[in-house]
C-alpha cells in the first residue's frame, strides 16, 4: 500500500499529548447529567483527555436509538466549560460537519459505516476544506485496507493536516471472542505504509466485553499505537447504546493504571547491537523459506502439467486432507499454534491452486 499523506505531528497540535493518548466518554449523549457526570470524573483523573460522546449515531435497525441530536451539541459545550477537556464526535454528513463547527467540537471522527462509503466521504471533506479541525478516520466495517488509506486521503486532500485514524476491528464472519476482529496486521500495514500517521485503537468496539478491553488496550500498546479510545459511561448499565461494552470512569482508571507503556526506542548500545543480530538471522532465515516456497510452486506447476495432461482434476481432497493434519500434526510438536498452521497452509494451498490453474488452461501449441 502507498499512503502519502501531509500531516501535523500530534504533539504539534495537542501539547498535552502523552503516550497513550485519551479518548473516552459514553457512546451517545443521553442528558445532560449524564454526560457532565461522566465527563467530570474522566477529568479529575486524566484532564488531558478527549471526551467523546455520539450526537448522531447510525444504527443497523430502525426504531432504535439513533442519537439524542442536536441539543448533544450544547451539552458538549458545557462539558468543555465545566471540565476543560477537548470535546469529540462523529460526523457521516456535511451537514454533522457545519452544526459541529458552529457548536466549537474540537474533533470530529468519521465512523465505520461513513468510511466504507467514498461517496460520504468526499461530501465530508468537501465541508471541510477551508477549515483547520483536526479529524479522525476509523476503520471501514469491512476490512479492506484500501477504502481505510482512501478516506483518509480524501480528508487529507481537502486540506486537513491534523489527521489519526482510529483502529475499531472488522467484522468478519468468525470474530472470536471479540465483537469485531482486531486484523491487527490491517492498522500494521496502514502505520508501515504512513509512519508519521497517529493510529489509535478502540478496545470498546473490537471487544464487546469490558473485560477484554485490558487485553486490546495491552496489546495496541505493545504494536507502539499512540492511544486509545475507551466507551466510559456513568453507569453502563443503564446506555440507551452500547450498554454491554462502556465501563465506569474508575474501571477506565484501573485498566490504564494496569497499563504497560513501552518504548520504541531505546539508547542502551548493546540491546541495540544485540537486537540487529537476531533480526539479521531472521532476515536469513526469511530468505531460506522464500527460497523454499518458490521450489515448492515450481512443483506444483510441474503436478498441474501432469494433472492436465491426464486430464485430472486440480483439487484431490482426499490428499489435501491428509496433508493438512500432517501439517497440523507436525506444527504442533514443533510447538507452532495451530490457527497459525491453518492460516499458513490455507496460503500455501490457495497459491498452489492459482499455479496450477493457470497450467490446466493453458493449451499447448
């Protein structure tokens, strides 16, 4: 993936910014009380985060709860005057991206269900060139790493320089124990592609579950994400959305006080010296499995050649079969797990079927 974009530096625009950014509040603005209660207890243990709360909230089913609306707004500015924390909210239109402006929000973010849709997104960033606010890209629902990098260009392009983008999950149609699959590897390859692009990532959506908020938030800790978005509501037991996944303000505390902050730097010499040594191996050993692998689809070009010339079908399940619970049979003595087994050998196997297809329909002269 290519991504060039021209962004200011968080700590540029946010002088308070501290590893891990914070973004936290309910998932919408019920009333008031709600919201300055909530907003007030964030602050007194973090003043410098960001306090989030959904205005208008897109839902999959009509007749439910869609956003309290546009009186939110105010009592977002009030939450800005009674707390001083910088106030958040999503947009999906640009007529969200005008009343907020009006209102004084200090950030908006645009929503899973707004970034799939590059028609939405471009009306978005059209009302806001000329505007200096800073702006948050999360995630498409589905993950397609492409449709991510290009909503984030189109705000870019609009002339938006105080750019993040928000890792919420995907969904997929096995999730595990989460809400929405992390694919980590998919906010990987978005950071690789734009390291000077902040992505923060959002336990609340990818878990469903406080209880494995702590999980998520560790682990984007330890992949040198820059901060975190946590649903923290007053009482979650009562949210009008979301219900299941926000946590008190004091669980907030107690998830970001059990927090490991690493570096991803480190001046010690010989930590350095040592840590280039052990990549240079895998380095070699990386170029041994390649070497491997191009062998190995040489041979199944050479098997589809003789499959094709017996007129043969490509796929044999029975062999297939066999080979893949060797293959688990024998990564599981070598102490490798066996999602990764599958996950590799399904590669493997769909490259190998590519190969010889492409052999089966070709016709010799």
């Amino acid at each position: 993936m290519n991504l060039d974009l021209d962004i200011v530096p968080l700590a540029d625009w946010l002088p308070q910014f501290q590893k891990p950014l914070l973004i936290a509040g309910p998932c919408s603005a019920e009333n008031e009380f709600q919201m300055l209660s909530t907003a007030g207890q964030i602050a007194r243990f973090y003043p410098n985060a960001i306090f989030r709360a959904g205005i208008w909230k897109p839902r999959t089913r009509p007749n439910t709860f869609e956003g309290i609306g546009d009186v939110g707004l105010e009592w977002m500015r009030a939450v800005r005057e009674k707390t001083g924390l910088l106030t958040a909210t999503e947009v999906a239109n640009a007529e969200h991206v005008e009343k907020c402006l009006k209102a004084g929000i200090d950030i908006l973010w645009i929503g899973a269900r707004t970034t799939v849709n590059p028609f939405s997104v471009q009306e978005i960033a059209d009302s806001l060139k000329g505007v200096d606010i800073p702006v948050f890209v999360k995630n498409p629902i589905n993950p397609d790493s492409q449709l991510w990098a290009g909503a984030l260009e189109r705000v870019n392009n609009a002339g938006i320089k105080k750019l993040a983008a928000i890792h919420r999950g995907f969904h997929s149609f096995d999730n595990g124990p989460f809400r929405n699959s992390p694919k980590w590897e998919l906010a990987i390859e978005l950071k690789t592609a734009c390291p000077q692009l902040p992505v923060i990532c959002d336990p609340s959506h990818i878990s469903g579950n406080p209880d494995l908020i702590p999980y998520i938030a560790q682990k984007a800790m330890d992949l040198d994400m820059d901060g975190l978005m946590i649903e923290t509501h007053i009482d979650p037991s009562v949210a009008l959305s979301d219900a299941k996944q926000q946590v008190k303000p004091i669980q907030l505390k107690e998830i970001l006080d059990d927090l490991n902050i690493r570096s991803s730097t480190i001046d010690n010499i010989e930590f350095k010296n040592k840590l280039e040594e052990l990549r240079c191996i895998i380095q070699k050993l990386d170029n041994d499995l390649l070497e491997l692998l191009s062998k190995r689809m040489t041979i199944s070009s050479q098997i589809g050649e003789y499959k094709r010339d017996n007129n043969v079908t490509i796929l044999q399940v029975a062999h297939w079969k066999k080979l893949f619970e060797e293959s688990l049979n024998t990564g599981n003595v070598l102490g490798l797990p066996e999602d990764f087994i599958k996950g590799l050998y399904q590669l493997i196997h769909d490259e190998s079927i590519r190969r010889q297809t492409e052999v089966m329909n070709f016709k010799k002269k």
